[in-house]
C-alpha cells in the first residue's frame, strides 16, 4: 500500500502533473496541500474518472488540502478540533484498508513567515493544539498517518546551509522542539527509517536556481503510529516532478505499507 503528500501549489496550475504523476505512480492515496481554490471549484469529477474518491477542505486562493484515495472516505473532519481557525489547513479521514482501518491525517502547517511576528506566534499555537488534538486522536485511531507540508526542517541535515540559516525560519528550535513533540506523541518520522541519500530534500525555492542548485530543504513528512511502523517498507521523495514545466516547488513524498 502507498501513501504520498504533495504540495501543489495551485491545483488549477497542477492538475494535469496530479493526473500525469498518478498515472505514473498509482498510489492508494495522495494528500495534497495548498489548492488554492474553494471547494466548489476542486475537480472532484475529474480525479473520479482516475478512479479516485476526494475529501477536500478548500479556500480562495490560499490554503486548502485535499485527500485522494482509492478507497471511500469516512468519518471526515475538517482542522483541529478545538482551535479556531480561519484557515484551510487540516482535514482527516478513515479509510478501510487491507491493514483494516486507518486514520489519514494531512496538514499543510502554518508557515510562521519569522520568529518574533505574529504569523509565528500563530504557528507555535497552532503547533500546540495539533500535538493536544493528536494525542487523542491517537488514542481512537492507533494506524494513524500524518503527512503533509510541515515547514518545518527538523534537523540540520534537512537543510542546504543549516549554519547560514540557523534559527530562521522552518529551522527555529521552538519549531524543531515542535516536530519532536509530535515523535513523542508516539509517532514516527518515516523517511529516518532507512538510509537516505545526502542532501535529500522536497522543497527548493523557484529562485536562484533553487532546484538546479539543490539548495533545498526537506519540510514534507509522513510520520505513522507505532503499530504502523513494523509494514513500512519505504520513504522516498520523487523529485521527477519537480524537473516539469512550471512544477510545483515541492516534490511529492511516498510511504509504502506492507499489507
């Protein structure tokens, strides 16, 4: 079984990478990020006819996330349980699979622009009330993934200048202790499960021949519950789509599951 996370960056500028990567990589399930469109205009009939079933969460233009799975979707909530929020950033369902249930959460975490402005007091916030709404969420789905864009680099080996940007953004300790706090809720950071090439990222920036350059970051994650973790078999980051014209800035990120 395979599970992916992808920031598109727009569906409507993506759609057809989505179609033509699904086409190449027929995951049970793809969990996108910053859609960039309202519920209303997201391609449900389109992404049926590629023979998959949608839960979405849209808003105009900014945020919004998405999953696409092979399987009916149930039991869906949209963000954190308990925090108001504005925002498009969460949405969760239960899918039936040949592992039996298990909970899909996908986050397309707040950015935090810089420490000291209010967008980060916002993601220390919104941080928290994730770590204390997974925590139960742990307790009623123990196969639970969590995946998504989490602008969060959580060690100096996930960065191309960790020195250089060290307690910048994505790099701050209050964001890394964040991202440690998930781990010990009993979760698992996939892709640290095997050997990794280095200078393994999945984001570049479109500027300064970001990608060309391999000046990267790694800020996409699939973490799984401790019953899940014995059936990964693999984490890898398909940076094939990053190469594409007008590409999305992230590459998608792929967990296999022995079923």
């Amino acid at each position: 079984m395979k599970i992916a996370t992808w920031n598109v960056n727009s569906l409507t500028a993506r759609l057809q990478h989505v179609l033509d990567w699904l086409t190449a990589n027929p995951v049970d399930v793809l969990c996108l990020q910053e859609l960039k469109m309202s519920d209303d205009k997201f391609p449900l009939e389109v992404l049926k006819s590629a023979g998959y079933e949608a839960a979405v969460f849209g808003q105009k233009t900014y945020n919004g996330v998405a999953i696409l799975s092979l399987a009916p979707t149930r039991n869906v909530v949209k963000n954190i349980v308990g925090f108001t929020d504005e925002h498009s950033r969460v949405i969760s369902t239960t899918l039936d699979t040949p592992l039996g249930e298990l909970r899909v959460v996908n986050g397309y975490f707040v950015n935090g622009q810089a420490p000291g402005t209010d967008k980060f007091a916002y993601k220390m916030k919104w941080l928290e009330a994730l770590r204390d709404w997974l925590r139960q969420e742990l307790v009623a789905h123990p196969n639970l993934v969590l995946l998504g864009d989490f602008n969060i680099a959580p060690e100096d080996r996930d960065s191309f200048d960790p020195v250089g940007l060290a307690e910048t953004i994505h790099h701050t300790t209050e964001e890394r202790n964040h991202f440690k706090d998930l781990l010990e809720l009993g979760l698992t950071d996939s892709f640290r499960l095997f050997e990794q090439p280095e200078k393994s990222y999945s984001w570049w920036d479109y500027r300064m021949l970001g990608y060309q350059k391999n000046r990267g970051l790694r800020i996409d994650h699939i973490l799984v519950s401790e019953p899940l973790v014995p059936r990964v078999k693999g984490c890898v980051i398909d940076r094939v789509p990053r190469k594409w014209d007008k590409p999305s800035d992230h590459a998608p990120v792929i967990l296999e599951l022995a079923t």
